[in-house]
C-alpha cells in the first residue's frame, strides 16, 4: 500500500492539471462560498455537512460560528480530495472495503425498514421535552477547557532537582520578561510536545492527572505556571485562552433533546420489531459486563457477537464505539454501550429477516454516500500513518518520552484472603484493618490473619493487571503501588472481605524500539490524530489553493439563512 501511495504522490502533478482546468479561481461563479482548483463549495454543501455534526455542535450562535462555517468549507474540499485519490489507486476495490461495503449495505436495509414502523414524531410534546431537560440539566453543560502549552526539562546524568528546577525557573522569567514560551520550548523541551512548539490544544478537566488539572485550571491567562518537580524530571505549563463553562438553555437543546428522544422511541420500537421476528437459533449477543471482560482479555479479532451468519468482533465494536461517542459530543450516556449494543443487534436481525422475505427498491445514491464517507476515512487514516512512516525521527522521540507505554506488563504474584461478611460487618472490617496494620509493622503473617478472621487464603499466581481486574475490578486501585511483601488495606467485595498480599512484583522493562514500532505509531495516532489530519488537510488545501471567495464572505447571516434547524 506505501508504494501505491508513493505512486499517488508522483500522480499527483497531474490530477492538480486536470483539476486547474476545471476551475479558473479568475471567473468564481455566483453563490459559491469558497473556491478552490477542482470545483466550488457553496452553503448548501455546508448546509448538509453541518446537518452531520453532533447535535449540540449546531446550537451555537456565537462568535465562533463564522470559524466553523469556513472550517467545514475546507473539511467539504479535504474530502472530496481523499475520495478522488482513494479511487484512483483502488482503494474502493481492496477486499477489506467491499466486507465493510456490505456491512454498510446491510446498515441502509434495515434503517429502511425501522423507518417504515417508526413511530411518528409528532408522539413528542412541548412537555416531553421539557421534561427531559429539567431531568437532566447537566447533560446541557459544556466543560472548561484552557489551551495549554508545556514545557518540560528531563533531569540530566548528575544533574540534581534542585539545579533542574533553578534552569526551569530561568525559563519561566524569560516568559514573564516578554519572550515567546513556544521559542523557548523548540529550543529547551525535552518533551514530545516540542515538535508543536508546546502546544498541547484545548484541555479539559480529567485528561491530565489530578495534581497536574489542579494546577493548569488555577493558572491565569498568559501566566507561567511555577515549575513542578515530578520523579522524571520538571514541567512548566502556560494557559493561552479560557473557555469558561457553558450552560445550555432549554431553547439551544430543543433539537438534541427531539434527537435524543426520537431515538429511544425508535429504540423501543425496534426491539418490539426484534421480539417480533426473534433472533436466530445458535446467537449470542453480549451485555455490558461480557463487553468488558472481552476489552479486558480479547484482542481485536475475538468475536463478541454472533447473530446467525453475521459476527461483530471486539476490534469493530470499538471503532462504532468511538464513532458513537463522536457523534454524540459532550458527555457520553451511561447506557451508552448497552444501546449500541442493542443497536447492533436489531439491524442484524431486521437484515436477516428482510433477506428472507425480500428487500425493497432503494436508490444506489443511499449507499454510495455511506460508501464514500466511509472511503474517505480509512484512506485518511492511512495517509496519516504514511506521514509518520516518513518521519521517523517523530516516532523515535514519542517512543523516548513514553517508554513505559510501550513495556512489557507490570505483574504482581498475589494471594488473597476472603472473609465472608457476618452480622456485624463493621465490626468484622474494623477488626481486619487492626490485623493488616499489624501485617505491615511485620507483627503478625498472613496466615495467622486468616485463622483470626476465619477466611480462606487463595493463591492468584502470577497476573497483570488486565487479568486482575476481570477477577476483581477494585484490586488494582489498592495494588499498583505496592512492593513485594506490602499488603492492601482491606475493603468490601460483594458479600466478602477482601485483603491481598503481594509475594511478587516484576516491574515493566521497556521493549526495544524496533519490535514496537508499529505500537508507537498507532499511540502516536490515538493521541495527535487530530494534529497530523491537521498537516494532511493544509498540505491538500495548499496544493489545490482552497480560499474563501472574497466576494462573498462567510457572515452569521449567511449561517442563519442556512441554517438546519430552521
């Protein structure tokens, strides 16, 4: 595939020739937005992209809504691009498409069918919807976020902390004095972040440790935070803008809460159409609880899923997970794996039944639109992974500065005492906490403990923390800290009492680059996806000069006479 790519690059002089004389950007027709060598993008085109978005995506009227306009022009055009490429090397033809092709065709079936028994929208009164909203105010907050840049000094070899954290300060005052951070991180970091001169995007409250999102959402615009002393080294950090909390009013979330509500109907009202039909004979569909033991000890291929001839593998389950969570924006709903879930497998269901009874007509526009967007984004994912391919030296310093993603697993060799809770559970816990403290002052052995407290000791062996978790969820909080011969403190389980002593811990040891390469790439990718789509899109902007058409800029007016919810 990388020489077909490469072959595309050599090709790509003349697709540019061919799209120059479609388009003289001299002679820009009426009505378009913005223009470009290959064609035009009027606000009907960004009509039907915003129409994609996630719903509370929509509702804005602010000062950013111009930005977004002329962003979705440009992501309208990136597209097109991707697709033209995609079908010149055959990307629609490589087998791996056309399974996801009939899965997509699979999809179009059956969404016809649940629209031909859905029940009618007008079931929603002004009340329903206002009801929602007062149940469930905090879905309608949109988070703080601050956009962060960081800088971070690794300590050298007889190098001590204090040394370390003068230099980081000297840093800081250059920043107070008037000197840019981000020349100063090119210059100075030792972080991966460097590479973007610092910046680390928009940040919100949970992606950084607890003591690190303390810090950074205290921090005054513009202000350099003081250094902070880690175990590997010293880190300053700088908050370039505030994006405060937003509280959503009912009438912004009008739309999404319809949205939201016509979708449980329809939820409901496809399981009435699967306990109808039934499920086949031989299926197996998981719940929640099987979902997570699989993520925990599954790799990307086991089968979570089978519904007659069609199976959904973990690796699939996780890719419409993600795509779901996109959609949705904000905050995820708690039940929000058990309704996909179901989702899956009414569609596979209705599918099934439809083939046997016959499918109806359906214009071929309604698959190739989901073909195409589909197309579009795995030949974007693997431009993406060619960019990096072609800059090792990126690869090699995301490596560098997060080995311990890329080792081999912590393992503890653990036994466990379980005491089965009695009349008087406080006491029994109380008792128990007064024994494990006289294990740790080495007063006392384990086995005494479980004679005193009448418990069973079991011998786990040697695990990793993924398979201490399918056995017990709660262990791992207690255990990553703990050294050979330390105890937990103990806690409830269920109906027991729960203590574990550490025989064994074999830290993590860092693989070598060349047997994780491709995990450093694919890590790289989950965490600055955005960034290199970023490099992508402005490399086939430039190339094909996207500008938005002087003669008719972008303004509000233009978004509110277009606008989806009107």
């Amino acid at each position: 595939m990388i020489r077909i790519l490469a072959l595309l690059l050599v090709m790509m002089p003349l697709l540019l020739t061919c799209r120059n004389a479609t388009h003289n950007s001299e002679e820009t027709p009426q009505g378009a937005l913005a223009v470009y060598d290959g064609g035009i993008v009027t606000a009907e085109d960004v009509d039907r992209e915003m129409l994609k978005l996630p719903a509370d995506y929509r509702v804005l009227t602010d000062g950013h809504m111009v930005e977004r306009y002329e962003a979705l022009a440009q992501k309208i055009v990136v597209d097109r691009i991707l697709l033209e490429e995609a079908k010149l090397i055959g990307s629609d033809s490589n087998p791996q498409f056309q399974a996801l092709a009939r899965q997509i065709e699979r999809n179009v079936y059956s969404d016809h069918y649940l629209a031909s028994h859905d029940m009618p929208l007008t079931a929603l009164t002004e009340e329903d919807l206002k009801s929602y909203f007062e149940a469930n105010r905090d879905e309608f907050v949109r988070s703080a976020k601050r956009h962060v840049f960081h800088m971070f000094k690794r300590k050298a070899e007889g190098q001590t902390k204090e040394e370390l954290v003068r230099e980081m300060e000297a840093l800081r005052n250059r920043v107070l004095a008037g000197e840019s951070l981000s020349e100063l991180v090119a210059e100075h970091s030792d972080s991966e972040s460097r590479h973007r001169d610092g910046d680390l995007g928009y940040i919100e409250k949970g992606q950084f440790s607890a003591d690190f999102d303390a810090i950074v959402f205290s921090l005054d615009k513009d202000i350099p935070s003081q250094p902070i002393v880690t175990a590997d080294g010293v880190h300053l950090f700088m908050v370039q803008s505030i994006i405060r909390q937003q509280v959503f009013e009912f009438k912004q979330v009008r739309q999404q809460i319809i949205g939201t509500l016509f979708a449980r109907k329809k939820m409901e009202r496809s399981n009435q159409i699967v306990e109808g039909i039934g499920v086949p004979p031989n299926s197996f569909v998981p719940d929640d609880s099987e979902v997570a033991r699989f993520s925990q000890n599954g790799d990307a291929g086991t089968t979570i899923m089978r519904i007659g001839d069609f199976q959904l593998t973990l690796g699939r389950f996780n890719q419409l997970l993600a795509d779901r969570k996109r959609q949705l924006g904000g905050k995820a709903p708690a039940d929000l794996i058990k309704n996909l879930l179901q989702e899956v497998r009414n569609r596979e269901v209705i599918f099934q039944h439809m083939r046997e009874v016959g499918f109806p007509e359906l214009p071929d526009n309604e698959f190739q639109v989901k073909r195409d967007e589909e197309l579009i984004a795995i030949f974007a994912q693997r431009k993406m992974r060619l960019l990096l391919e072609r800059d090792p030296q990126r690869l090699q310093d995301h490596y560098q500065n997060n080995q311990m993603r890329f080792c081999t697993p912590l393992k503890l060799h653990l036994n466990r005492l379980t005491v089965t809770l009695g009349s008087e559970p406080s006491e029994q816990m109380a008792h128990l906490e007064s024994l494990s403290k006289q294990l740790n002052q080495g007063l006392s052995n384990f086995e005494q403990v479980a004679i005193d407290t009448y418990g069973t000791i079991s011998d786990l062996g040697l695990l990793n923390m993924a398979q201490i978790s399918s056995i017990d969820p709660r262990a791992p909080f207690y255990l990553s800290a703990l050294q050979s011969g330390a105890f937990s403190p103990p806690y409830r389980w269920g109906d027991h009492l729960i203590l574990l002593e550490v025989r064994q811990r074999i830290e993590p040891a860092p693989l070598p680059f060349s047997l994780v390469r491709d995990a450093v790439l694919t890590d790289y990718l989950q965490n600055y996806s955005q960034k290199v789509f970023e490099e992508i899109s402005d490399s086939l902007l430039e190339s094909v000069h996207f500008k938005i058409n002087p003669n008719q800029p972008v303004t509000l007016d233009i978004f509110e006479a277009n606008s989806p919810n009107k």
